[in-house]
C-alpha cells in the first residue's frame, strides 16, 4: 500500500509545467476493495493542449497514485462535504451500509470514521446545501441521516472547520419507499447483465439536488420514472422543529418504456434535468416546471420532456450497451467562449457549454462511450452529440465521468496555465484505469491516465470525485 504524504491540492511541486501550484486531487472509490485512492493530476505544459501550428502531437499530463486509504468496504459512490472536509460514500459491505471519512486537505487521504445501516444496498449518497443531512438511495429504498457537528477553529484565516467529531453520520431521521404499495418485488427485473446488486439496478439508483436546494431527483430505473421531493430548507438548516426533510411531490414516468432512467443531473439555471436512461441509452432533457419560469411552487416540481439523443456511435444497439453517468460541463466562461459560444457575455456566456454522458459495453468486447452535446444558454441540447469518443475498455460497472471543478481552470489561469481543454476524469472497473479526458470543443484525447492494483490483480475503479 503507498503512503506518500506529500502535500497535493494546490500544494506539491510540478515537474510537467514549473509550477508548485497546478497539481490536483482526485478521490477515486473502488467497488470491491475496502480501499479509496487519492490520484494526483498534473496538467499539460501551458499551451500544450492548444497548439496547432506544431506537427508534434499534444503533450500529456500526469496522474499519480499519492495515498491508498483504508475504507469500510467497497463502494459505488463519494459524496464530499460543501466545504470538502468530510467524504460519504455507499459501502457494498453485508450488511448494506454508508460511510463517513474525514478528508485531509494537505494530503488527499482519508480517514475512516463511523458507519449506519440502511435497509438495502445503496447506489449513490448526496450531502445536503446546509451539510448538516446525508441522502441516501437504493433499489427499493432510501434514507435520510442527520450529520453530526462539531467545529473548532480551523489554523488558516480563523477558518471554521470540523472538529474531530464532526460530520460523522448521526441518526437517521426519514425513511423513503420506493416500491409501489403492495409490492413486494415492485419494479425487479430478471436476467440482468452483471446481477441485480441487492436491488440497485430494479429500483431508486440516484439522488441529486436542484441548484437552489429546494428540490430532490431519485432516477428509478425499475419504475422508469423519476421521482420528485420538495425539500425543506429550514429543516436542512435545523430551524424547523419537527418539520420533515424531503415531501414527496410526483413520479415522472420516462418517454420511453423501456429507457431506465439511472441518474439525474440539473443545469445550474434549475430549469432544465438531464436524465441518463441505463437500458435505452439516451439522454433526455426535461423542462424543471413544465413552463415558464415563475410558476407556482407544486407546478415547479413538474417535468416536461423537450427531447433526447443517443449517446451510442451509429449503428450500435441499445441490448448492447448500459448508460451510466450525465454530468454538464464546469468550464469558466471565458473558456466557454474560447471553445465557440456565440452568446455575448452575462449569463448566457456563463452557462455551461457543454452536457457530457456515458454508457458502458455489456460484455468486454463491446468498447464504452463518451459524448460531448453543445448546448444553448438555457440549457437545450443542440441536436446529436457533436463527438462520440470510444474509451478504452468496456467501461466495466463503471466509466463514470466527472468534469474538473472550476476551481482548476482558475487556478490554471492565475499561474499563465491554459484553459483549451476541459479535463473529465473517466473511471473503469474492467481493468482498473482512471482516465483524465481532454476535450477541446471538437475531440475527446486521454490527457493521462493511471492503473490502479498492481501484481497483475485489478482494482475495480468506481467513481472519482475532484477536491
């Protein structure tokens, strides 16, 4: 097991570019091993990924194994805290649980501190806007812990940062079903490729929140349908006594009968949800409240599909393959602009550029996609993917993406670094790799990528989180 201890976000020297500062920090979560790793990316050379005039192919970044922390088990998903200090993951362990790690910001690895049961396996966990609840969702259930606190003052600029005791999981304060009433196997599927997993891929398999925190999504791939909450901002901030965290609102029932929605992401402007669809292997864009922005508060929680484009390369088939994750782009907008939008300024030129998705290879031979949509200043997706880039490997139960935080691009820009490319970690479970993708408005390249195990074995990389 590695125990390098060396300083990574922001911190550590840079041998490929001069510069101390442009080193990044990646947790990657792992299916089956009791581990979590801590990968340390390190950009191209500036103005590397951009040149056009050289005959020489573009340079590469680094990715590095820095830490390997012990965990309570294998998991399929990390959550971190708003301020990045605690991380929550699924714990595929008997029986079914989610897990709390402290997170040290000066060396990337991970402490384990509590466990609590949930009634089935767990496909995904979110932390609540105000910190203070862990969401959880799985197959035919899902749960919602209240996180402990415990601050002391943090050494940099008074900073308030949890104390030792903070952010472990505390009770668990709602209980949510899923299933139909009266059913007992409500939504299974039988004959699935690569197992039920407890339930995950028949029932509830994500749990993401709107922009403002005021509205929670669970994708159900069973029910073809996504679920609705209102959520209570004044019981996330512990102001209303005895008030309920979620409401149930309303069950959208996807497109297609046979799409599977598996996860849900917004845009930033809260008016539009893209939807993975595991089994069809479309991405769908809704319209958040059916209308005009402005609507009564029940009339926000509506859905109204405004369409969907495959996210396979022509020719494919559908029974081959099983979307996997959706995310949109975290460019900067003068990025944004470099790579082609026509918008002028304000937000149209903040809005994110790009809605990236995936899907994975239902045998090994049948290699995985990546997909690159543009997108307009309100959100729509302009027509068919503009690129479909073919990864490595199938993808295995993974080739999960998540784009580079805009902290990254920032931080590159103030150190003379460039800003051509959005980098989007891309993770494999078949044979362990973790991907940096690049991706210049035009093409996906694989800027740098690790293999996680070693002595032959592989470690079934899960999903990756940036901190």
């Amino acid at each position: 097991m590695s125990t390098t201890n060396a300083p990574l976000p922001n911190g550590g020297g840079d041998q490929a570019n001069g510069s101390p500062s442009n080193v990044f920090t990646l947790l990657v979560g792992t299916f089956r091993s009791p581990e979590i790793y801590t990968l340390q990316f390190r950009p191209p050379p500036p103005s590397s990924s951009s040149s056009s005039s050289s005959s020489s192919s573009p340079a590469s970044g680094n990715l590095t194994i820095a830490h390997i922390s012990k965990a309570w088990g294998g998991h399929s998903w990390l959550a971190l805290s708003p301020d990045h200090t605690r991380l929550y993951t699924t714990n595929w362990t008997d029986p079914p649980s989610v897990g709390a790690y402290a997170v040290d910001l000066a060396t990337g690895s991970t402490t384990p501190l509590n466990t609590a049961p949930v009634a089935s396996l767990s496909g995904y966990v979110t932390v609540s806007p105000s910190g203070r609840h862990l969401l959880s969702a799985g197959g035919p259930s899902g749960e919602v812990f209240r996180l402990e606190e415990d601050e002391g003052e943090g050494q940099e600029e008074g900073r308030k940062e949890k104390g030792k005791g903070g952010g472990r999981i505390g009770p668990l304060v709602q209980a949510l079903s899923f299933r139909q009433a009266g059913g007992a196997n409500d939504g299974a599927r039988e004959g699935v490729a690569y197992g039920g997993f407890g339930g995950l891929r028949w029932g509830a398999h994500s749990v993401d929140i709107s922009p403002d925190g005021r509205a929670v999504y669970v994708a159900d791939i069973g029910h073809n349908c996504v679920w609705t909450y209102r959520l209570d901002t004044l019981a996330d901030e512990g102001k209303g006594e005895g008030s309920t965290l979620l409401t149930p609102e309303a069950k959208h029932i996807s497109p297609r009968p046979n799409d599977g929605p598996r996860h849900a992401w917004p845009h930033p402007n809260g008016r539009v949800l893209y939807v993975v669809q595991e089994h069809s292997g479309m991405v769908d864009a809704f319209r958040i409240g059916g209308g005009e922005a402005g609507e009564g508060e029940d009339a926000a929680l509506a859905l109204k599909h405004l369409g969907g484009e495959t996210i396979m390369s022509a020719g494919c088939s559908a029974e081959d393959f099983w979307a996997d994750e959706v995310r949109t782009s975290n460019l900067p907008p003068a990025t944004s602009l470099r790579l082609g939008r026509s918008e002028d300024g304000g937000a149209a030129a903040a809005a994110p550029r790009w809605l990236y998705a995936s899907t994975r290879g239902l045998r090994p031979e049948t290699k995985g996609y990546v997909a690159a949509y543009e997108l307009d200043a309100e959100g729509m997706i302009l027509g068919p993917a503009r690129c479909i880039f073919e990864t490595r490997t199938s993808g295995g139960l993974a080739n999960a993406v998540e784009p580079a935080p805009r902290a990254l691009y920032e931080t590159l820009s103030r150190s003379g670094g460039g800003e051509e490319e959005e980098y989007i970690a891309l993770t494999d479970s078949e044979e362990g790799w973790v991907t940096i993708l690049g991706w210049n408005g035009k093409a996906f390249r694989e800027v740098a990528a690790t293999r996680l195990g070693g002595d032959g074995g592989v470690v079934q990389a899960a999903t990756a989180v940036w901190l």
